[in-house]
C-alpha cells in the first residue's frame, strides 16, 4: 500500500452551529448530490447495483484478516488548531474515486492516551474502503462523557469541513473508542441515534445501562481487564443493550485492558465485519459474525455473546 502523508494548515473557516438533525440532513442530501454528480460525469459509480454502499471485492477469511485491505490510502493531519470541539488528529482515507463515496469512522482514545494508541486502526480499517479519523482529546484527562462529545465533534468536522468532506457519505457513520474512548462511544451512540454502529473497546464508564441505545453496537472486553473488569463494565453494557437491536459482545482470551492499543487480528477481524455489515449494508460480510465462533479453550474467546441478528 502506498501511504502518503498531508498537513492541514490552520486556515479552515468559521464553523456556524447547526442542530445536529439538520446537519445530518445536509450532509446526507450533499452526499447524494455528489454522488449524482460523479455518476452522470462517469467518474465513479457505485460497487453493486443491488446495494450502492458495498466497496471492494467479495470478502474471504484472508481479506478480512490482512494488515492492509484492497484500496491504497493517504492521510491527513488536523491540528488542534484548526478545529473545535476536539483536540484534532489524522485522516486516513482511500485515494480510489471510483467508488464514490465511503462510510466515516471517528476513533477515540482512552484515559491519558494520544491518538496514537489507536493509530493501526487507521490505515488497516480505511484500507478496507472507509474514513477513518483517530482523534486526539482536548485534554488526556476528559472523562467518558466528555470524549463523547468530542466524537461528536469529530463526526461533523469530518462530514463538513475536512479536507476529505468530498470523499465522506454523511449518512453512513461509525464511532469507535478505547477504555474511556469507548465509554464516549457508547455516549454519543445513546445521544445520535443516526449512527450506524458503535464498536467500544474494553470500555469504561460509570454508567452502566444503555437500553435507549438505537445503534449496532459490538461491545470488546478483555478477560484479564483489571482497568475496567469485564464483570464491572463490558458484559453489564452488552447486557443492558435493548435485545431487539443488533449486538454482539467479544472477550479477549487472556487479554488485557490494553490489548485494544495494539495490532490485534481478532480485533481487526471482527471490527471490519462489524462496520462493513452496518455502516455499508454489506450482507457479504455477515459470514464473519454469524453463527457465533467457539469459546473455550484454544480458541482466541473467553466468551462471546450475541443476538446473531443479519437474519442468519
């Protein structure tokens, strides 16, 4: 893959506060403008006649599985200076226009942590035919509710004013996050329910039901987690979920609080299919969450839980 890197200079306009609903309307009609536009130029069309959202080829265990998928990325740096609400970050996104559009995908860290800890999510997931933004936080300190905030924030700096706007479907958006990264995730998820999936990662946060939350959501615990026992915040989250919505929960065999900050397959694998079912309505991927994989011992699980929803 070819991996360019871009500065964004602090000259970005002022940004005039919208309500959120109207955001996501104007971002959703601008996407399908463009969108219109480039198909009638004959400069992108869309992957599949049968679902417009599905980018790449068909999906095998090797892809789904590869440190880098089929599309070659560049990125983006945001300095903090630029922007408000967040602390920045860096865009990776795929350098393909033929595709039209991609689905966006907001990343934030946990406690004391820059973005990045989360930076091998970026390439790996954008390779896969998203826009991925890990996100750094006003400070390393701001608590869960607060990181959820600034995902937010992210959210609409991506879709409006980014450099990479063009290239972002803002009706198609996903959050993800670490520890209390990942208590933001479930935040923001519960507050816009417009999103279209949620991934927390060996999440943190004080509040332990979530059943107003109307997002796909993946819940990642850990099983030796002494930061945020699974006991304490990951299963009692997953369980609090409505049992309507479509969930799964995933635990780490072995792993600890910080297995999400490194390069992990399993992580990856699940993390990819998650996305790709719900932010691109890709059914091609529901071969990876459905039926559930083994538990036990020699398996990569401790346990996983989930309402095998997809109707598989």
């Amino acid at each position: 893959m070819n991996v360019h890197t871009t500065t964004l200079s602090p000259e970005s306009p002022d940004i005039t506060p919208t309500p959120r609903r109207l955001r996501s309307w104007a971002a959703r009609t601008a996407a399908a403008v463009l969108m219109a536009a480039a198909v009638a130029a004959g400069t992108a069309a869309p992957a599949h006649a049968d679902n417009p959202y599905e980018r790449g080829p068909a999906p095998t265990e090797q892809s789904v599985t590869a440190l880098r998928g089929p599309f070659d990325t560049d990125t983006v740096s945001v300095s903090s200076l630029v922007v408000s609400g967040f602390g920045g970050g860096t865009i990776y996104y795929p350098t393909d226009r033929s595709e039209g559009t991609f689905g966006g995908v907001v990343i934030a860290p946990g406690y004391t942590a820059s973005q990045s800890s989360m930076s091998w999510y970026g390439e790996r997931i954008a390779s896969q035919g998203f826009v991925v933004f890990t996100i750094d936080t006003i400070t390393r300190y701001d608590q869960p509710d607060s990181r959820g905030r600034q995902l937010d924030a992210a959210l609409d700096y991506l879709v409006e004013d980014s450099r990479v706007a063009d290239r972002v479907d803002g009706s198609r958006l996903a959050v993800m996050g670490h520890s209390m990264g990942g208590g933001g995730t479930l935040a923001i998820a519960e507050d816009r329910p417009e999103l279209q999936a949620a991934i927390p990662l060996t999440p943190w946060h004080t509040q332990k039901n979530w059943s107003d939350l109307e997002v796909p959501t993946l819940v990642i615990g850990a099983e030796n987690d002494s930061v945020a026992s699974v006991r304490t915040h990951s299963i009692p989250f997953y369980e609090s979920l409505p049992s309507s919505l479509d969930r799964a929960y995933l635990e780490l065999r072995g792993a600890s609080h910080f297995a999400p900050n490194v390069s992990n397959t399993t992580i990856a694998r699940y993390s990819i299919s998650w996305l790709k079912r719900f932010v691109d309505d890709d059914t091609r991927y529901e071969q990876f969450l459905c039926p559930p994989p083994r538990t036990g011992f020699g398996t990569d699980f401790s346990d996983y839980r989930d309402s095998c929803p997809h109707g598989s």
